[in-house]
C-alpha cells in the first residue's frame, strides 16, 4: 500500500480521534497487567517449587543490599506484595492477586476491542457512504465504460475486505507491539544474553514474512478483480433471465458461471497457500529459539553460570508469552497486504473525476420561459471516435410540441441525453432561455424536465413511492389524480394492496404498458416544464399504446414536449417534426410540410402505412 494511501486511511481514523484514544489508554493498562500477570504466574510457580525458607531468606538479602538489580528489584517487590507468615496465606494471597490481575486485564481488553471496533465499522460506513455519494455525481459515460458488477464489488467486497484488514489491523497494531515492547524489557532484565539470542533469530522470520506478503498483495488484486467479474455475470444472467430460458441457454450460463468461479477458486487457493504458510514459519522459528534458549539457559542453570531456575522457568514463560504477539504481527503483515489492493481500487473509485462538472455560481433556472435552442452542436462519446451528431441546430420554443424522427442509430437519444446534460456537448452549445447550460445548476435544469424512456425503471418499491420518487412530500390525493391522469388509476385499484403493492424489482409484476402509464404518472407528479419522450409507446402492443397514447396527451397538455418516436402516426400532430438522419438535420417542418417534400420524412412515412 502505497504511503498516500496510508495517509488517507488515517485522516478517516483522525475523525474518531477520542475512541482511539480511549482504546489507547486501555491497551497500555491491558499490556500492564498482561506483563504482572505473567510475572505472577511465573511467582506462583517458583513458590510453589522452592522452599519458603530459601525465599525468606532471599527476600532479606535483598533488603539489606543497597543496590539492586532491576531482576532483583522486580522480585523483590513481588515478594513484599505477596509474601505473609506462612507458605499457605501466601499461595492464598497470590492466588487472589493473579485472579484480580486477570480479571481487571479482561475489562481493559473488552473496552479496547469494543473502542476499536467502534472505530473500524464507523470508518467502513463512511467509506461506503463516500462511495455512494461519489457514483452519483458521476457522468454517465462512466457507468458506460465501467461494469457495473465491477462498481458494486468495490462497494461491497472491496470494503469487507478492507474491514478485514481494519479489523486485523486495529486489534494487533495498537497491542501487539507494546505487548512485545514489555515482554522483550523483562526478558533483557532477566537475561541480557538470553534475549540476544531471541533477538537476533526473530527478524529472520520476519523477512520470510515480508516477502511472503508482498506476493499476498498481487494475488489480492487479481482475486478481487476476479470477484468483480462474478458479480458481473450474475448481474447480467439475472437481469437477462427471460431470454436466457426464451433461448434455452442456462446450460451455457452455467458453464460460462462455473468456469469463472474455478478460476476464481484456484486464484484463492494460490494466496490461501501463502496466507496459511506465515502461522507454521512463525512458529518454526518459535521452537527454534526456544530449543536453542533451553539449551544454552539450561547448561547456564545446571552448571550454575550465573542463572539461577527461579529466573531461567520465568524467562522461558515470558518468552512463550512473547512469540504469540510475534505471531499475530506476521499475520497483521499478511492482512496488510490483502486489504491492500482493495484500498487502491476503493481510492482509484473515489479519485474518478465526473466529466459533468458545475461552474462556479451557476445560474438557476427557476422556471423555462422562453427558448430550448441547440447551435453548431457536434458531439461523440469517445475523443477520436468519430461524431454521432454533426452541426445540429434547431430551437424549440416554450410550448411547442417538437417531434424527433428518423432512422434507427441516427442519433435522436444522444440529443434526449444531452438536454439535461447527461452528456455534454464536443463542440456548439445548447441554451435555454438565451444560458448556455454548462452554466446553469445541473439540479435546476434537471428539476424542470421530465423524462419517459422505452425502458421504464421502476424501483422495488410500492407504486405509491414509484410515482412520488422525485416529490416523496406530495399527499396520496395528488399521487392518485397524477394516476388517473396517466390513465393508470384504474388497473392500480385493481392490484393487490393497491397503490401498497410492490411492483417487483425493475417492476417485473406489471405489464410494459402498466410500467409506462406508472413512468407517466411519475413525471406528471413532477410537473415539468420541459417533457422529454424517448420512443415511450415504440415496445408496447396495439390497446397498451393507445392507453399510453391517451396518458402522455394528458402530460404534455400546455407543456413544451421533444417526442422521439419510431412510429409516425404519434407525433402527425406535432408542431414541428425534425429528421435525424446520420447524426445530422436532414429536415424541419410540419407534417404536412414534409410528406409534401417529398424527402426522407416522406420515405419512412410511406414504409411505415404501404
């Protein structure tokens, strides 16, 4: 992970600053009473082993010298804690010192977990938010370009990586050293030689586990790249579940589903491999410090150098006690480093810059009052791909109602799409009322259209909440006049829970004419003053269309209205009626005027009625 991306990470902590501290202070004290906790176990084994008389008699030593070792110094103090009359009230003492100890190192273990965790799920939650927020200002060339599968896997999987890693991370990184700070200190008090030897073996493991991590990131990226690709698929065969049985493909799919998650599979197998290595080397360089350590203790003990037993069995404890944080520091390393390409992608997400940006001050459309004018515009999705619209230019004035024809791919979407700035023009300009609409807020312009598509979006939500989507405040007489003016009313009462009952996800419950009149009545509610229509009846049947017919007159009564249509006969009665032919304007005019012209307008209408 690279260094800016650590320092992102910790500005999100920063902003839990009190939590972490807390948590701080109560893995000091939890390290502290780890340490005593250890030093009295290590107490109660050598009182129990020892004569009582043999430590009295140390314990006096000790008192009468004036200068004391820190080993010494430690014992002493022990002693003078613990130690009574007789050997019995003493073991009863220590026993109720070590049971306290423990169970007050617990509390401080619980609110230092339970801070931190606080910590790590606040910062996915913001992380997650941040994500939504930051996809909804993006253009839609973005959702274009980017698979969707690949969006909501960093979302999802990409964050419950990093919270693995968080979780890891927060719980060892702020104990594990200090816990390893504290046991190295009482192991060189006991035995500056001792800990040397410990010493100088244990950053040989460390090494192995660098390395063995930095192999965990790469096959991190790609395994999560893989994820996304899964997703992607499901995505794709559920919402194309109808023509996947209409053509009998599942078997396909199930291949196509299978194959990806073997590979996904043998991926993970690859990291799991290096994953589940770094605990046994851990440990294998565990047993070889302390075989070598009991050796060279031992021979110093039995041949009486220096190293009494009492100090040789604490020794040994407190150095067991020290390679299981050394133990978790490795595997910390490892979910570093996992967590690591998920942080890349999540950051290389919130970096996307959105192609549709504000100006500063934008001018505000409170209401449309005079023009929608397109001038010299040229437009193409991709720099060098070619242009889609060339020099177009027409105006529609307020209250007209302007119809788009043309041939199929002849680019009267692209000119829908670029009213409301979904995309923005290469080159010309689009105003309205006399602004240029780079200029004006993309709220106030988008709040003054109403968009019907071919592809209605429904939510999985009641038809209620489908209607008021873009007005939640308005009262249920106003959603049902809305629906009744769509020419919705009726079918609704007719469901289930009526305007209650859920449509399904992407309304899968309703007919394509029903999701229309729904779509409708949504934009009635919104009251544009600019409606878009983009071929709304062009995939419905004969009695659907003429009941969505009847609705979008409703809409579009004393509104200004761009109908793109495929079928001629719904728009004959338009103000003005534009052809689109390759991108460019081949013809204005009225209905009339054109079937007199006898040009291309003429053409598709005479393909259309022969």
């Amino acid at each position: 992970m690279s260094k800016s991306i650590y320092k992102r990470m910790g500005q999100l902590m920063l902003v839990y600053w009190p939590y972490i501290i807390l948590s701080s202070v109560s893995a000091l004290f939890f390290v502290l009473l780890n340490g005593i906790s250890i030093w009295l176990t290590a107490t109660l084994i050598n009182n129990i082993l020892l004569d009582f008389d043999s430590i009295l008699k140390a314990q006096s030593e000790w008192a009468s010298k004036e200068f004391l070792t820190p080993n010494e110094s430690l014992k002493y103090w022990t002693n003078l804690a613990i130690l009574r009359e007789t050997p019995l009230e003493s073991l009863k003492v220590l026993c109720v010192t070590i049971l306290s100890v423990f169970f007050i190192k617990n509390i401080f273990l619980y609110l230092k977990n339970i801070l931190l965790y606080m910590v790590q799920l606040n910062i996915v939650k913001d992380i997650r938010d941040r994500l939504y927020v930051h996809i909804q200002g993006l253009s839609l060339s973005y959702f274009h370009k980017e698979k969707t599968g690949s969006i909501t896997s960093t979302i999802i999987n990409d964050v419950e990586q990093l919270q693995g890693s968080l979780s890891v991370a927060f719980q060892k990184l702020f104990v594990e050293p200090i816990n390893i700070l504290t046991f190295a200190t009482l192991l060189f008090i006991i035995s500056w030689k001792l800990a040397l030897i410990a010493i100088i073996i244990i950053p040989l493991a460390g090494i192995a586990i660098i390395a063995i991590g930095k192999s965990i990131r790469r096959k991190s990226r790609r395994t999560q790249k893989k994820i996304s690709h899964i997703m992607q698929i499901l995505s794709e065969t559920l919402g194309s579940i109808r023509i996947v049985k209409a053509f009998v493909n599942e078997k396909e799919e199930i291949k196509k589903f299978s194959k990806e998650t073997l590979n996904y599979l043998n991926l993970h197998l690859k990291r799991a491999r290096l994953d589940l290595i770094a605990a046994p080397i851990t440990e294998s360089f565990g047993v070889v410090i302390g075989v070598i350590l009991l050796w060279y203790g031992g021979s110093e003990v039995i041949l009486e150098k220096g190293l009494i037993p009492e100090d040789f069995i604490r020794f040994i404890l407190i150095l067991f006690a020290i390679l299981g944080p050394i133990k978790q520091m490795s595997n910390v390393n490892l979910k570093i480093q996992a967590g690591a390409a998920s942080a890349e992608r999540i950051f290389t997400l919130l970096d996307t810059e959105p192609q549709i940006v504000e100006v500063k001050n934008p001018i505000n459309i409170v209401e449309f009052k005079d023009s929608l004018k397109f001038s010299n515009v040229y437009f193409e999705y991709l720099k060098g791909s070619g242009p889609v619209l060339e020099n177009v230019n027409f105006e529609i004035n307020k209250g007209e109602v302007v119809a788009l024809v043309g041939p199929s791919g002849s680019g009267k979407s692209t000119i829908a799409d670029l009213i409301p700035r979904f995309y923005d023009v290469s080159s010309g300009e689009i105003t309205i009322d006399g602004a240029n609409i780079k200029n004006t807020s993309l709220s106030s312009l988008r709040s003054n259209m109403g968009i019907v598509t071919q592809e209605v979006i429904l939510f999985n939500d009641t038809i209620k909440n489908n209607i008021s989507y873009a007005q939640p405040d308005k009262s249920e007489n106003v959603i049902k006049e809305a629906a009744r003016a769509a020419n919705a009313l009726e079918f609704i009462e007719k469901t289930p829970e009526g305007f209650d009952t859920i449509v399904g996800e992407r309304g899968v419950k309703l007919s394509g004419g029903q999701k229309q009149r729904i779509a409708i009545a949504r934009a009635l509610l919104k009251n544009p003053s600019i409606l878009i229509l983009d071929e709304a009846t062009s995939a419905l049947d004969t009695e659907s269309e003429k009941r969505v017919q009847t609705a979008i007159e409703s809409l579009m009564k004393d509104r200004t209205a761009l109908v793109i249509a495929h079928r001629l006969s719904t728009v004959q009665n338009a103000d003005k009626i534009i052809v689109i032919d390759k991108g460019k304007v081949a013809e204005i005019g009225s209905h009339e005027s054109l079937f007199e012209k006898n040009g291309i307008y003429r053409r598709l209408y005479d393909l259309q009625f022969d």
